[in-house]
C-alpha cells in the first residue's frame, strides 16, 4: 500500500472472522428476523457484507482532516497568492461516520446494516502547507488515534489510543480553499 | 634372771604380734606358734606365759588386723590384687580413690606400682577412682599391680542388628534394666533382630532408665487365592500352584485324578477342573484336587454367531485350550471394514458341533456394527400456524399447504368439500371456511378441511359493455385525433420476477410479513443470491469531523520525519 493511500481501514485492524461472526449476528437481528432463510445463506450473505468492510472504510484519511479544516477561519489571513508553512502546532479531530451496507431482498424494503465508527485523531507539531490560498497538504509531526467501530449496535473493533505512522505529507488533494473574512 | 627370761619371752610375743599382724593369717599362725615353739617352758607358769601369748597373737591376727589384710570385694568385680612383698622393696600403697585414673595412674609409678584399670558404670562423677586393691597403706613390693576401679559414665550401648537376646544381655550389664519391647513387622525385617532402639545408643542416660527395642518379627503370610488352572498342564499347574503357596507360606497337599475316575497320563491330559474354585482363599488344612481330562476326548465347536468379536475369540481360546489345541482364527469382514472391535459373528465355520481337530482353522465372518447407519434423529419440533386459506382456490390452498412442508416437515391432509355438501368444480372453486382457523398452531400431522364453493359466474355482460365502450372510444379517436404521445422509455427488465412468483409466499394473516427463502440442491450461494434477488450495496461515509485547537497529545508521540 502506498503511504498516501492512508484510509479509515487501515487504522482498525479488524480480523476477518471476527468480523463475519459479529456481522452475522447483527444481520441476523435486523434482516432475517422478517425472512425464513437457510443458516448457509445466512452466513454466506455475513460473509459477503463482512467483505465489504474494504469498501465502507476506504476513504482517506486526508479527506477526512481535510473536511476538519473546511472552513478553519483561523487561516483567512492566508488566503492570497504566496505559499506559507503555518505551524498549527496541537490540535485533535473528531469524526463520525456511518457507512452502511444496504441489502436488498425482494419483496423486502432494503435494509441498511449501519457500522457507526467513531474516531479521535490528535495531532501535534502540525505544519500546513498553504499555496495560494490552498491549503494543500499537512505535515504532521506526531499523530495519534483512537477509535470504535461496530455493526450496528455490536462493537467490532475497538482501537486504543496509539500513534499512526503518517507519511511525511498528507496530502489534500487539490487542496482547502481559503476564503478572506469580511471586514 | 627369771625376770629377764619373763622379758625376753613377752618381747617375742610381742615381735611376732608385729609380725603376724602385717602378714596373711596363715604365716601368723606359723609366727605366733613358732613364737611359742621357741619359748620353751620351762615351768608351768612359763608354758602358761606361753599359751596366752600365742592365743593373743592368734587373736589379733584373726580379729583386729584382719580387715587391714583383706580389703572389701571391688565393685568393678574383679579379682583381688596380692603383694608379694618377700625379698623385695616393700612400699606402702598410697590412696587413689578420688583420683582421676591419669592422676591415680602417675601416683603408682610413683610408688613403683603398675595399675590395672577399671571402669564400672555407677552414678556418680565419671572418670574418677572409687575403689583400689589393694587398699591404702598395704605393704606392697615395687613391680605390683593395684588394680583401680573408675566410674565410667552411663551411655546407652549400640544394640542394633543383634538378636533381641544379646541385646538385652548387653544393655543389663550397661545398667538398663527395664526393656518394653515394640515390634515391627515388615517384609524386609530380619525375624529377631533388633530393628531400632530408643533413646538412641551413645546418648547418656541415668541408669535405670528405660531403652526401647523395636524387634522385627516375621509378617503374617499373605492371603493367596486359588489360582484358575483350567487348560493348564500338570506341570504347569504344578508350577502355579506352587508358586502361590509359596506366597502363602502354606503346604497343601494337591490331589490329582481323571475327570472320569479312570486313570490318565499327565502328560496329555490338562485340568479340567478344579477344587477350591477359582478365586478361593487358600487357607491351611486344606486340600487341593485337580481334575484331568485326556486331550483325546473330542472338543466340539461352540456357537459364536451373534456374539462380539471378542467375546467370541475368547470362548475359542477357552474351548481350544481345553483340547490342547492350537487356535487359529481367521475373521473376515463382510464390508471389507476391519473394526473387529465393534464387529459381531456373521457365521463361522465349522458349524457349531464339530468335532474340532488340531488342524482345526476357525473362519468367522464379521460385521462392523458401526457401519450400520443411524436413522437420523427426527427433525425438531417446530410451530407452525394455520395460514388463511379462505377465498384462495385450491390448488392455491394446497400449495399454501404444501410450502409448510419445506418449512417444518409439515405433512398436510387437506379435506376438501363443498358448502352444505353441494358439487363444486375444481377449477372454479375457492375456499369459503377452513379448520383448523387461520392462526391456530398446526402438529406435524394436523388434518386440514376446507369447506370450498364455486365463484360465482362469470360476468360475461360487463365484458360486452367494455368492449362496447372500448369500440365507442375508439370511433371516437377516429374522428378526432389526438396529438401524437411522446415515445414511451424502454420498461427496465423486471429482476426475477419468477423468483418472486415462486419463492415468497406472504402470510396476510400473520402480523409481520414473512418470506421464506430456499436454496436448491447443489446451489452455490452467489447463485442463490442471484436468484433470490439478495443485493450487497456498500455506501461509504464522508462523516462528520469537529476541530478542536490545542488538545495535546494524550499519548506517547511517534515522530515522523516530515
């Protein structure tokens, strides 16, 4: 894997049988209680919800302290045409997220196995990287996380508060845009 | 003159009372007769100065010297020491007693008198002299023994691994006297011997004073049963029987004879039976009779068929012992299985009866009873409830019905007749009541009747309106056009309508809708899927972040180069 392809997946490390007995059980609470259906089909269907758990957790990292900084007024005096290394120095984000798996039976409306993550990253000795009134990357010195994934109301992985190895920068993409406050 | 003569005389007597007094009494009888041998009389005063002289020597020797001469008995118990004082230097023996031997030792060489010592175990101080011999202040000549006795402390002496007797010989002569004896049985123990003692020997003890012994003595022989000496030879039942009297530590006379009461020839006869039985305690006084059969009576086959293969080998090891025949047993397994084990007897050859040979070669046909299968279990008990059924036709209601089958093993038996005993027709006809009601559990065997009706006829007259308004219409259309529709989108394909046809079956009458999935045989799971209409959609999520300034790390940093 690529440093820069650093997403939410990579910070919960879920055993695949772990997670295919919890989500079994957790589709078996809210999907099957209105569908008679054989215990094979029902754990083949955990299987398949359980192998989507790459695709529920895949967005980045950097999106998501990217959004934190959506709309961080603190950095308005930057927003013109020059290039700044601002050092943040300490700061931590919370985000919440809730992927789902949306299943579908016919003649059943769908049904949505949700797995609510919650997670804290802290980070220290931050440098913003701004150019043009972009900010563009982050380069963090230390960063450390914790988080709680679960399906539905079944915990599935709970990560303990332990550094992230980051690489040197983490990118935003095409970068923040930095609006100028009004006067 | 006579005065003189009267002087000399009582001078002698005098000398030889001197004389006699340091002397044994045999040499002063010699003195004081001698003395009175060499005073010849005279007159008769001058014999009767005599007489008396000589009776007074004989009396101080015999009454008032006597316990100078003859010292007291030595309580060590040895003989008494004797000076022989005639033609040498005389000494006089000094006192020892309250010496140390050492000490009493140095004195006598001071003396010219060697020592013989002595100890004799007495309480008391040890190492000191108590007695001499001979006493103090006796005449000795240098070169003579006095013999000391010394008080040696009271130890208690080593008597282990001796006969208790010599034990007990040993430790009366250190001065125990009292010997309560405890015994020690065990296997190992030498009968007799003492085994331990206590207090333990080297150990100072008053005299008097108590030693334990722990003699051991023989254990009881142990209680041997009648060995099994069926099929046994007469040697080797000999042997046997031997070897568990020996055990026993009995002698049992063994009585042999025939089965028969005729004589037979040990060497090809083995025991048939037996008397005490199997498993009898021996015990003395009793006798043991052996029974033997010739190994030329005929031995049939017994009957093993039905019986497990094991217990079936055994019962031919027994019977072929009994007739000195060698077994040989060849099993054979109908399957091919080998698991004689949980295998039990087909057949066998030969028949039960025959006569079995020393060429005899048993062949048994097995079978494994673990390779019959097991019926498998019932399937579990399950609810079920009466699904309505009312204003449903009847093929639908049957396969209403029949779909509990595939749920619960429900094996439904509907009886289908019509309102009031009134004909129906199959094809027309829809449920009006059934029974049990819609709701009520069924058992696996639940009868099901449905009281059914004919619909009610076909409105043929409300088609001839409709396709006479359809004609007016269409006239109508005619004769004044409408603007041309939009093209209509292509109807995306219906996903698996079949599926939804064949395998959901709705219950109205239960509250929550239900769907019954199945999978068919040999179906892998995607096509199940697949056919089923099951659809994974996996919806990721941006989230929602909050930004708090100036929260510290709360745990140990891990620096990356930036």
């Amino acid at each position: 894997m690529p440093e820069t392809a650093l997403t939410l997946r990579s910070l919960f490390d879920v055993n695949d049988q772990d997670a295919k007995r919890v989500i079994f059980d957790a589709v078996d609470g809210s999907v099957w209680d209105q569908v008679a259906i054989p215990r094979s089909l029902r754990e083949a269907a955990a299987e398949k919800v359980a192998g989507t758990l790459n695709a529920l957790l895949a967005t980045p990292l950097s999106d998501t302290v990217a959004n934190a900084f959506n709309g961080y007024t603190k950095l308005a005096k930057y927003a013109d045409d020059q290039d700044h290394d601002v050092a943040e120095g300490d700061f931590s984000i919370e985000s919440e997220h809730t992927p789902y798996v949306e299943l579908k039976v016919t003649g059943l409306p769908a049904k949505e196995i949700k797995f609510p993550l919650t997670l804290s990253l802290n980070f220290s000795a931050v440098v913003l990287v701004i150019k043009k009134s972009h900010i563009v990357a982050l380069r963090a010195g230390t960063c450390t996380a914790s988080g709680k994934l679960s399906c539905e109301k079944i915990q599935l992985y709970e990560r303990e508060l332990k550094p992230v190895k980051l690489p040197g920068e983490l990118p935003f993409g095409i970068g923040i845009r930095i609006f100028k406050m009004p006067h | 003159m006579r005065r003189r003569k009267c002087r000399a005389v009582r001078r002698r007597a005098l000398v030889a009372c001197l004389l006699t007094a340091s002397l044994p009494a045999g040499a002063a009888s010699q003195v004081a007769s001698s003395a009175g041998a060499q005073s010849k009389p005279k007159s008769a005063l001058d014999s009767l100065k005599a007489t008396i002289i000589s009776q007074m020597a004989a009396a101080l020797a015999q009454q008032k010297l006597a316990p100078k001469l003859w010292p007291a008995p030595m309580p060590c118990g040895g003989a008494q020491a004797t000076t022989r004082a005639g033609g040498k230097t005389r000494v006089v023996v000094p006192g020892l007693q309250q010496y140390s031997v050492q000490q009493a030792v140095a004195l006598a060489a001071k003396y010219g008198l060697n020592v013989e010592e002595r100890s004799v175990r007495q309480d008391g101080t040890p190492n000191v002299v108590v007695s001499q011999s001979p006493p103090p202040k006796t005449i000795a000549a240098r070169g003579d023994t006095v013999v000391v006795c010394w008080l040696r402390a009271p130890v208690i002496p080593y008597v282990l691994n001796v006969s208790f007797a010599a034990a007990q010989r040993t430790l009366a002569d250190s001065g125990y006297l009292a010997l309560p004896i405890d015994v020690i049985v065990g296997k190992a123990v030498k009968t007799g011997t003492v085994l331990r003692q206590s207090p333990r020997y080297g150990l100072s003890a008053a005299l008097g004073s108590t030693d334990t012994l722990y003699v051991g003595v023989a254990p009881p022989p142990p209680q041997v049963q009648m060995p099994n000496l069926r099929g046994f030879t007469d040697d080797d039942a000999t042997s046997a029987l031997d070897a568990v009297l020996r055990a026993g530590q009995l002698k049992l006379p063994i009585g042999r004879r025939a089965v028969n009461g005729q004589s037979f020839d040990p060497r090809r006869s083995l025991v048939d039976s037996q008397r005490p039985d199997f498993g009898t305690v021996l015990s003395a006084g009793q006798t043991i009779e052996l029974m033997f059969r010739d190994t030329t009576t005929p031995v049939p086959m017994p009957y093993v068929v039905g019986r497990e293969y094991n217990s079936a080998r055994a019962t031919l090891r027994t019977v072929f012992q009994r007739g000195n025949l060698k077994l040989k047993i060849s099993p054979r397994s109908v399957d091919g299985r080998a698991n004689f084990a949980t295998s039990i007897v087909e057949s066998q050859a030969p028949d039960s009866g025959t006569t079995l040979s020393p060429q005899s070669d048993v062949q048994l046909v097995v079978r494994d009873t673990a390779t019959i299968p097991v019926p498998p279990p019932p399937p579990p008990r399950q609810t079920l409830r009466m699904p309505r059924l009312i204003g449903s036709s009847v093929d639908a209601a049957i396969d209403t019905l029949n779909r509990l089958y595939i749920i619960g093993g429900f094996t439904p038996k509907m009886d289908t007749r019509g309102v009031n005993g009134s004909t129906y027709t199959h094809s027309r006809a829809i449920v009006d009541s059934q029974f049990p009601a819609a709701g009520d559990s069924l058992t696996l065997h639940s009868d099901v009747r449905v009281i059914v009706r004919d619909k009610r006829p076909f409105p043929w007259w409300w088609i001839i309106a409709g396709i006479a308004l359809a004609g007016l219409g269409s006239a109508a259309a005619w004769m004044w056009p409408n603007p041309p529709l939009p093209p209509t989108p292509p109807t995306p394909p219906a996903t698996h309508p079949s599926i939804a046809a064949l395998n959901v079956v709705p219950y109205p009458d239960i509250g929550n809708p239900r769907v019954v999935l199945t999978t068919r045989r040999g179906e892998t799971a995607d096509d199940a899927f697949a056919r089923l209409g099951l659809s994974f959609n996996a919806v990721a999520d941006p989230g929602t972040q909050r930004l708090h300034e100036g929260e510290p790390p709360r745990a140990r940093e891990e620096t990356n180069d930036a």
